[in-house]
C-alpha cells in the first residue's frame, strides 16, 4: 500500500511568461542565431524550480508528521517501519507529557520505498485525538533520500467542527530541505480537517484529510514565492497523490500558476494553468 505524499506539484511549463520574437519577410540575414538563453534563466524554469521545490519540501514534513501519527496513535504504539527504533519516555501508555524518538540509524529503508536516516524528535501533550493535543516534531541529523531537513512542524488539536470531524491547526516553521542544488526555505499555516478514519485510530491506512492554509519559501536559486490553497486538497494516507484541489502559486515576474489537482481520483494527473496556457501535469 503506498502512503501519502503531500506532493504539491509536478513539472509544469509555463508557455506564456516566454516571450516570442516574429521576423519580418525581408529580414534576410546570414548572422548566426542568438545564443540560447540559459534554462536556469527560463521563466518556464522558475515556475518548475519553485513549485517542484515547494513539492519536495512540504513532502518532507508531511511524511515526517505521517511517521508520528503511525508511531503514536492515541494510546496505539507502533513503529512505522521495521528497521526504525521506536522509543517513548515516560514508557507507559497513559503519562503524559511524552517525548517520542523515532530513530531510523544510518539507513532505514521503508515499506514505501524512501530511504532516511537520524531522528524524528516529537513532544506529545497529550494523545494526538484529543482537543488541545500539540505535537511538536524537530529534527536530529535527519535525511529523506539524502536530502537534510530542518525545523520545527506543531500539530494543534482545534477540536471538533461543526461536521463533527476533528480539525488540527498545522505549522511549518523554519522549514529548511538541503540537497545537492543548495537550500530551499518553507513556512506554512495550515488547516486539516480529519473526514475519515477516525474511528479506526491504530489504522492510519484509512485516514483522510482536507488540507487549506497558506505557505511561503525561497528555492534554492533565491526566488521567493507564496502560495495559497483555493479549494481544499483531499490527501488520503494510503493514495500517494494529492486526490484533489486547486493550489495558486504568487512568483515576482511570472503570471499566477493555478494547480488543479482533479475530481478525486487516485491518480498521478493535475492540469496546470500559467498565463492563459493550460499544461497537463504527470506528479512525481
């Protein structure tokens, strides 16, 4: 069963933000043609750069907070993969405060296939189901796929809506993921609402959220970007796509990137809408 990536976005080519240069009939020349202008400088290469980055970093945090929940559901221990140590202190069951420990060593290959090493630290003030809970997750040498994160992540338990399903307030602070390409920077505020699985807490399998918030970072090249979820992101933990919604992205210098992520299927397919021009989009 695969898990859920919150994988924002895919390649997306931004046609418009190109400019076209016409010729006119009697401009006959022998001159060689212009140097090409160098992809990194691309308006179509800092839409991908932005949102594909964007994509990787909230993917880590994601996966990191889906690692807590598998570990520490309710009064529920599990480990989340069986190369990885699972510690809580204080040990038993019902004490709380806790400090939980997830340690994956030098390389800890999961059920889902990513590869990560170091330690998940996570602070429980209570049980994750219960109103008022903060889970506050931190980073100890910590790598997905070789890439390092640092940061803080705080889950906050606002209670129940008025649809009766349980609602967490989620920060992203001083989001930092370093790969080869240098360091890209996110913070994020988001809402989750928990619509199903619930009521099956040591099966995280079944759970689905509708995620809203808004978001803001700096890739690697030094572009600052925001972003805002218009309609609501459906992430179900046992699909490994985003099922549906819409996410824009602001970037200085280029049209409003529109991400529409479907109807609802499980599937690897968004459209992306830059400029007037609308890009078929196959998600990593």
């Amino acid at each position: 069963m695969k898990t859920k990536k919150l994988m924002f976005i895919g390649i997306i080519t931004c046609s418009a933000s190109i400019m076209y240069v016409g010729c006119k009939k009697d401009a006959i020349t022998t001159a060689a043609p212009p140097a090409a202008t160098p992809v990194s400088n691309a308006p179509a290469d800092k839409a991908n750069r932005v949102v594909t980055q964007n994509s990787s970093i909230e993917s880590a945090f994601a996966d990191a907070f889906r690692q807590v929940d598998m570990a520490s559901k309710q009064n529920g221990f599990r480990s989340p993969n069986s190369c990885c140590i699972v510690s809580f202190t204080p040990t038993d069951a019902s004490t709380y405060p806790k400090d939980a420990v997830i340690d994956y060593g030098t390389s800890c290959t999961g059920s889902d296939g990513v590869i990560r090493s170091g330690k998940i630290l996570a602070h429980l003030t209570n049980p994750y189901i219960d109103s008022a809970s903060i889970t506050t997750i931190a980073f100890d040498n910590f790598y997905v796929n070789n890439r390092h994160i640092t940061g803080t992540e705080i889950i906050t338990n606002a209670g129940k809506n008025s649809a009766n399903h349980h609602v967490f307030n989620v920060q992203i602070q001083n989001g930092n993921l370093y790969s080869a390409d240098g360091v890209t920077a996110y913070n994020s505020i988001q809402q989750r609402e928990w619509i199903a699985g619930d009521n099956t807490l040591l099966d995280p399998l079944d759970d689905i959220y509708m995620i809203s918030g808004t978001g803001n970072g700096t890739t690697t090249n030094g572009e600052n970007y925001t972003l805002v979820i218009t309609t609501p992101l459906r992430a179900a933990v046992d699909c490994a796509w985003v099922e549906s919604g819409v996410l824009e992205y602001t970037v200085p210098s280029l049209p409003l990137v529109t991400v529409d992520y479907g109807s609802g299927a499980c599937d690897n397919q968004a459209t992306a809408l830059c400029g007037g021009y609308t890009t078929n989009i196959v998600m990593p």
